[in-house]
C-alpha cells in the first residue's frame, strides 16, 4: 500500500468515526438523552462500526494526482495546497459575511472556515490564474455509509472574476473528479432560491431539482427563503 493509499484509508477510517460519534449523539440528543448519555450513546456508535463499509469498494478515494493542473481558458485547476487558503480566505470570507448563499455563520473563525474547506472534505480544488487564487471547489461524501456514494460539493469564486466561467469549469472538473473518486453521483442540499446564478449554471450542468425546502434558508437580505436540493447522477 502506497504512503498515498494509508493516508487516505486512515483519512477514510477518522471520517466514518466521526460520522458515527455524530449520528450517535444526535439521535441520542434527539430523543431526549442528557448531554453526558448522548456522549457515552456517540462512543458506543463509534465502538460498534462496522469498519467493512468503509473498505468496500469505491468508499476509499483513490490516490488523488496531486500534481495534475486541468488547463481552462485563462485559468488551471489543481488540488488545493496549504499555501491557497489565504488566497480562498480572501474570497470566502466575504461570501459568507454577505449571508446570501452558505449557512456558514457569518462571523465564522478562519481557522472553522479552514477546517471545513480543507480539512474535512475529502478533496478541495482551486482555479488559478496569474498565480492567483480565483475560485475554490470541496467534495466529500454527503452522507456516510450507504450514502457515502453520492458526494457533496461547494463552489466559490472571487467577485473580481465572476462571469468568466470559473464556476462551470470548477463543476465540470469536480464531475470528472467525484466519477474518479469513486462516487457515482452530487447532491447539492441547500442551493439558495435567490442565486439565480448558481441555480441557472447547476441546472446548466446536468443537476435536476429533487426538492424544495420551504423557508430552509436564512437571508441576510431576504430573510428567510426556498432552498433547492439539486441531483446529479454521475453517469
Ligand atoms: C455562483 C458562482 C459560483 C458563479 O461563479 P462564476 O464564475 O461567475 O460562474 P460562471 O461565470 O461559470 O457562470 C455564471 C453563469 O451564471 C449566469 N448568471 C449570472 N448572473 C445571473 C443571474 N442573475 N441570473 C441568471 N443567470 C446568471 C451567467 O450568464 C453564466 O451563465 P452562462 O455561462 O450560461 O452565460 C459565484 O457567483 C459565487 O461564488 N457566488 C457566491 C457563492 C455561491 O453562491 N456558490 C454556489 C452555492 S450553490
């Protein structure tokens, strides 16, 4: 097995356990345990995995070709290094300070943004040009377990370079990318109703809408608004 390969499997291994402490702990605290009997109900969900789901097939990524750049016009995308994030950092923050299309809090800490961007997903991408950082993409699984095979996916682009098409290459490479990755299908679940743009480029790109969730997003502008849950399947 390749450093590469251990790195992922162990990577693989700490997302299932959390994912186990967590959904053992919500459904604890959902039913009305105390917080000490929701933590001890998230150990024991963690200690009773079944760790064979995360060896089947297709659950581990593949080794992630670090090194290869996807030409675009005027721009590459690469995996993302340490050294992007100040570049992602420049355009998140604002993003999620204007509150109209992550639920990210708005006040959010550089070093949570950090973690969800770059650390939790299982692959984060940037689009460069002119050696700067212009767009940014994550893909991790939406769900663990039986779930595991369909991923989730954010995308961002710098205000300065909006309708140039960064987006739609960041989504048609995180398609080939979620396909080598061994997913075999993208759930988008919280798609604001006023981003016209992001709803008219991912209808654009092959997602269809499977949902609407009434009211699920809180606009810093609008208030509260429609949120679409958008599906592709990776064919
Ligand atoms: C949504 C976002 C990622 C788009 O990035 P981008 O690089 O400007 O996207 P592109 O240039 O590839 O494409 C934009 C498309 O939206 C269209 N568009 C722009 N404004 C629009 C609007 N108000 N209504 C409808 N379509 C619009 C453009 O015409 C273009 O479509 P076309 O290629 O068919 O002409 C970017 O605006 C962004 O980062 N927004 C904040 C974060 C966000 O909303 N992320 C998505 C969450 S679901």
């Amino acid at each position: 097995m390749t450093r590469e390969r251990e790195r992922l499997l162990a990577e693989a291994v700490r997302q299932a356990c959390i994912d186990a402490w967590r959904e053992g702990y919500e459904a604890a605290s959902m039913s009305g345990l105390c917080a000490e009997g929701a933590l001890e109900a998230g150990l024991s969900a963690v200690q009773n995995l079944d760790l064979t789901s995360v060896f089947a097939l297709g659950r581990i990524p593949q080794p992630a070709a670090q090194t290869q750049v996807a030409k675009f016009d005027g721009f590459d995308v690469r995996h993302a290094t340490p050294g992007d994030w100040s570049g992602i950092w420049s355009f998140f923050r604002p993003i999620v300070e204007a509150g109209e299309s992550y639920p990210y809090p708005s006040d959010i800490s550089e070093d949570a943004a950090r973690a969800a961007w770059m650390d939790t997903p299982s692959a984060t991408y940037v689009a460069v040009r002119d050696g700067r950082v212009v767009g940014s993409y994550y893909l991790k699984p939406n769900q663990p377990g039986r779930g595991a095979h369909v991923c989730n996916a954010g995308y961002m682009v710098d205000p300065a370079a909006r309708g140039g098409g960064v987006a739609t290459a960041l989504c048609v490479h995180s398609q080939a990318e979620a396909r080598r990755l061994g997913f075999r299908a993208m759930q988008f679940n919280l798609v604001v109703a006023s981003n016209a743009a992001a709803i008219h480029l991912w209808r654009k790109l092959g997602f269809e809408q499977v949902g609407v969730l009434p009211r699920a997003f809180d606009h810093a502008r609008l208030g509260l608004v429609d949120a679409l849950v958008l599906y592709r399947w990776l064919d």
